[in-house]
C-alpha cells in the first residue's frame, strides 16, 4: 500500500492502533458512572496543556499530561467535599480550558489557525515518532492499570456508596479513573483530536454492549470496535482527503447505527432505558473464578428489589390477619 511507505502514515496508523485500544477501556467505566462527556472537558482542558508547551517551546504532550493530571484531580476532590456540583466543576474545565488554550496558542510565536485545529480535530501529518514513543508508554500505563485494577474501578463505577461501605478506597479510584481519562485524552490528540476523543471512548462500547454476551465480552469487543474503526477512520482519511478525527468518528456512529437499526433494543443502553428484567442486571466481568455469567445487581435494582421485598412481606402480614380473623370467626367457642 503507497500509504505505508509515508512514515507519518505508519506512524498515524500505530498511534490510531494505541488510541483505539485504550479509549474504549477507560471509558466503559465513564458509562458505568454517568460520566460519559467527561472526555469533552478533559479535552477542552489538554487544550490549555498544549498551549502551554507551544508558548514554552516544550513538549505539548508533556505539558497537556500535567495539566490534565491536576484537573482531573482537582475535579474529583471538589466532587467529594461537595463544594461544587460534578456539572459546575466540568463547565469550569469545558469553557475554561478551551479559552486559555485559544488565548495560548494565538500568543504563542509558533500559534496558528491551522495548529489549534489540528490539536482539536486531529491532523496525521503532526504525530512525530518522540510522540509515538510518548503515545506508547502512555497507552500501556492506561491498559496496565486498568488489568490490574479492574475489579476496584468496576465495583466503585457500578455503586460507589457499596464500595464505599465495604471499605474500598473509592475517592482515590475515582481521582485514578479521572487520571485515566486524562491521559487517553493525550494520547489520543493527534489522532482524533481533543473535541472529538469522547466519542471513541463511548461508541465502541455501545457497540460491544450489543455483540457480547457478558460485560468481559462486551469490552473485547469494544477494544476490537475502537481499534478497527481508528485504523479504518486513518486509513480512510488519507485517501479521501478529510481530517482523521471526524473520520474516525463517523465510522464509529456506523457501527452503532448498523445496530440500532435492526435492534431496537439497543436504545435501552444508549439512553439508559428499560425494563428491570433487561436493564437492571448488569454482568460482572471480573467474578471469583472467571464466571462471566456472575450477576451483580445495579443499584436501582437493588432499590426496587427492596421495595418489593418490603411491599411482599406487608402482604403476607395482610394475608395472615385475614386468616386468624376468619378463624376466629368460625370458631364456634368464640
């Protein structure tokens, strides 16, 4: 193929291969948790991180990585003292980190129209090998981290007031969640762009939730979705002459309209509809003994199964009453 004798477009293809592999690990928690947009604000906020390193002359991967880190930190201790709302604290970082990258990057001496939208949008020709190198001990930290951690970010992103009842270090898993969000963010930048990584870390999963039968089989599939439709969307953008992140994003929603067309079904997960006997069972992936049909009950079925538990014990009080008042009426000593 001619474009694998460019060696941007080699390096665009494995940066594509690191970005489709981690996004959709990291963000299948984001969905657990509600938190599906917080992609966006930690991408508008590695804008003001990418500022800094073109105003500096630095590494802009190095400098949006640590203002990522801190935001992402900061978030979440603001959302555990409770002195801000989680949707004050994101609107802070969308609009914040998006003007300070904007103002930055026009200051800057190498800042330019052309810069700040391939930062925003992806642009192949910008992903260097220093970059690729960087982008590889980055997704491998986030792949690592998530193996090894996987039953603690699912148990604190499935109910986290369980978690925290059993003992389970819950703020710091949802700082390191948000830390992950931050650097899949980076390492995603060159090639999906900071405004549209969101995407690649929730539509592979609304995908993988259709073709697997577990929740482990719903984020391989996820991983093979995200990894698939970054190759094919870098691949595609090279011969018909669009930017590589929209691309990629496009080809992420065919997948997902490929599904819902045939299987309405799928408007239950994408909306967080439906019944309890289809929605409030979720699968753990991460059981004693690999057992992927293992159950874990989601909280709001936990609430209604209390509910009904309680509203049946009332009724078989009600019923016994009714009984001793029928005997005692029959009772011809009474």
């Amino acid at each position: 193929m001619d474009l694998l004798a460019l060696d941007f477009m080699r390096n665009s293809l494995i940066a594509a291969l690191l970005v489709g592999a981690s996004a959709p690990l990291v963000g299948v928690f984001l969905v657990q948790r509600g938190m599906s947009l917080v992609g966006d604000g930690m991408g508008h906020v590695a804008l003001a991180g990418v500022g800094i390193g073109v105003l500096t002359s630095t590494s802009p991967v190095l400098t949006a990585l640590v203002v990522v880190v801190v935001a992402a930190v900061a978030i979440e201790v603001l959302r555990h003292v409770g002195r801000t709302g989680g949707d004050l604290a994101l609107a802070v970082m969308f609009y914040g980190g998006l003007a300070a990258g904007v103002v930055i990057i026009a200051k800057a001496p190498e800042g330019s129209a052309s810069n700040l939208q391939g930062y925003l949008f992806g642009a192949l020709t910008t992903v260097s090998p220093s970059d690729l190198v960087q982008f590889a001990v980055l997704a491998a930290v986030v792949v690592v981290t998530v193996l090894v951690l996987r039953e603690r970010l699912f148990a604190v992103a499935q109910d986290d007031e369980y978690a925290r009842a059993s003992g389970l270090p819950v703020l710091a898993t949802n700082i390191l969640l948000a830390v992950l969000t931050g650097v899949t963010v980076v390492i995603s930048m060159r090639v999906i762009g900071l405004l549209l990584i969101s995407a690649l870390m929730i539509l592979p999963n609304a995908t993988g939730q259709q073709l697997g039968r577990s929740f482990r089989g719903g984020l391989v599939w996820a991983v093979l979705v995200g990894m698939l439709t970054s190759v094919g969307g870098v691949v595609t953008s090279f011969y018909a002459d669009t930017p590589s992140g929209a691309t990629i994003v496009l080809l992420a929603i065919a997948f997902v309209a490929s599904l819902i067309m045939p299987n309405p079904k799928v408007h239950g997960y994408l909306d967080g509809a439906g019944t309890v006997e289809e929605g409030a069972h979720r699968l753990d992936p991460f059981a004693v003994g690999g057992d992927e049909e293992a159950l874990v009950l989601h909280p709001e079925a936990r609430r209604d199964q209390a509910r009904g538990g309680a509203q049946h014990g009332l009724h078989r009080q009600h019923q016994r009453h009714r009984a001793d008042r029928h005997r005692a009426d029959a009772d011809p000593r009474g």
